[in-house]
C-alpha cells in the first residue's frame, strides 16, 4: 500500500495537498475546516502588519475553467490574525503556513516579527500579488535582487520558522528568481501566485467587468505554466517547492510532484469540484500510486527531470 504521508521543511504533513492563500484561509474556523476535511496543512489568505482596505466590487470572475480576481488583499492586520490561529489550533491539527505580504521593507520586518511570534509552522513571504502593483510599484518577485532582499529581510525576524517565499510566473527566468531567494535564506519556494494580470470586458456595458478593471488569473487553466514554472525552480534550486495553479485533479497533483513540487497547494479546486475537494484528490492520488506501485511519494517528487 502506497503512502501520501511527506514532510517538508521538517514539517510532517498527513498527505501533501495544502490549502493555497486566498481561498477560506481567512478564519480559523474556516482554516480548520478545510483540514479536517482532507488537507495535509492549510495557508491562511495573505496578511498584513495593519487592515489593508482590498478593492471594491466586483472583484471576482469564474468562467470556462478560469478565475480572474482583483481582490486586492483585503485583511483586518495581524492582531485579528493571532485570534484566528488560536481558534484554528483548537479546532485541527495539520500544520499551519502563514502567508504574510507587506508593501515596504519596514512593514515587512514588521508582519514577519509579530507573526513569527503566533509560531506558525511555516511562515510564507508574498512577494509576488499581482493585484496590489499599482499601490506599492513593481512586485518584489520582478527581480533577483528585490526578492533576495526581502528574502533577506524576513529570515532576519523569522527565528527559527521555515520561510518559503511565493513567487511570480511574470518574469522572464523564474529559476534565477528562486535561487536568488535560496542564496540569501528561503528554506522554500511556493509557485506560483497568480497569471497576468487578466482581464473581461461586458460587451453590453461597454466596461470591464472587474471594478479594479484588471486582475490575477487562476484555475485549471494556469496548470501548464504552474507545472512549467515549477520543472525551471526545481532545475534551478536545492530547497523543496509547493507547487500551485491549477491543480484540479489527482493525476495533476502526481503531475505537479514529478515537475518537482514536494507540496501541491489547492485552491480553486475547491469552487470546481466542491468541499470534498482535498479528499477526492488525495483519493486519486493514492489510487493512482497503488495502481503504479509508487510505494512513497518520495519516488515521485522531481522524476520527470531523471
């Protein structure tokens, strides 16, 4: 019988599909939902030192296998974050990855000090949202020394928490990216964050449907730059990857693991195939090694590359 256990970062996770940021990942109710529904570990949606207003609505599109969003990290600040992972660490047990995200060095070494001290098990750097551009300018994912330096920055408050930081597929060598991060610190990466960004027209209206008018492009349509994205880091880098975009079924997940993901993060899943998502996935995924004679997901991870 096949196994789905793996660890990560010295992390033990249960299987190795985790619940991406943005999706449910606001309460710890919610959070701990999800984990006790079928998720190996979940990240809580992105969060800021201070309330961070977001973009008004509409800001979200599902279509024909794509989501375009222009949410804009909306968030209450941390204070109401550490409420949350109490609640959530009654409630479940997976682990529990932090996705923190700031427009400046000074709001970075904030958020990442404070909740370095909520002791999550992980904590995730977002670098990279592509809806937040126009307040802050160019993403810190868009070069190798903008994403060492906050690389840098957050492994200084961190303490001993893994840091994996989140990237962006909009940039020509996502591969010089991820080891610019490895170089200066990052235990992990997580790629990718969103495509585009992306954007629908009403043809009665005349307008773009989005109020932000643009937006991030995710779903079962992104999977093949996700994967793409993904084999670069893997090729590039030593440190393991949470591979995520995309991921809608089980052979996608295997799909992902041989690129040379360790972790399959899962959001929009959960808006195509239902609550059950997490539980389908791992289902197939297990099936499907049985059916192989893949003993250990160990087997799997970056063998595409051999």
């Amino acid at each position: 019988m096949s196994k789905l256990q793996i660890d990560f970062c010295g992390v033990h996770f249960d299987n190795p599909l985790v619940l991406a940021s943005g999706i449910l990942g606001v309460t710890g109710g919610s959070m701990a939902a999800v984990a006790n529904g079928g998720a190996g570990g979940v990240t809580s949606k992105s969060w800021w030192a201070q309330a961070h207003e977001g973009h008004a609505n509409p800001v979200i599109i599902v279509e024909n296998g794509v989501m375009l969003n222009a949410v804009g990290l909306p968030d209450a600040g941390i204070a109401k974050h550490s409420e949350e992972i109490k609640i959530y660490r009654q409630k479940a047990k997976a682990p529990f990855i932090a996705s923190i995200v700031a427009g400046s060095i000074k709001d970075f070494e904030e958020v990442t000090e404070k909740t370095a001290a909520l002791k999550p098990d992980i904590i995730e750097v977002n670098i990279s949202c592509p809806n937040v551009s126009e307040e802050f300018g160019d993403l810190f994912s868009s070069g190798c020394d903008s994403a060492a330096l906050m690389t840098k920055i957050v492994k200084k408050y961190s303490g001993s928490i893994p840091v994996t930081v989140k990237l962006s597929p909009n940039v020509p060598n996502i591969g010089e990216v991820a080891k610019a991060c490895e170089d200066n610190g990052a235990d992990a990466i997580t790629a990718i964050n969103t495509v585009g960004p992306g954007m629908r027209i009403n043809p009665e209206l005349r307008a773009p449907i989005l109020k932000n008018k643009k937006g991030g492009v995710s779903g079962p349509a992104i999977l093949p730059i996700a994967i793409r994205c993904v084999w670069d880091i893997f090729a590039a880098v030593e440190i393991p990857i949470i591979g995520t975009g995309g991921v809608t079924y089980g052979a996608e997940a295997i799909e992902m693991m041989l690129a040379g993901a360790r972790l399959v993060g899962i959001g929009s899943a959960l808006h195509f195939r239902g609550k059950d998502a997490f539980t389908l996935i791992a289902v197939e995924m297990k099936d499907w090694c049985d059916k192989e004679g893949v003993q250990d997901l160990e087997e799997l991870i970056g063998a595409a590359h051999r």
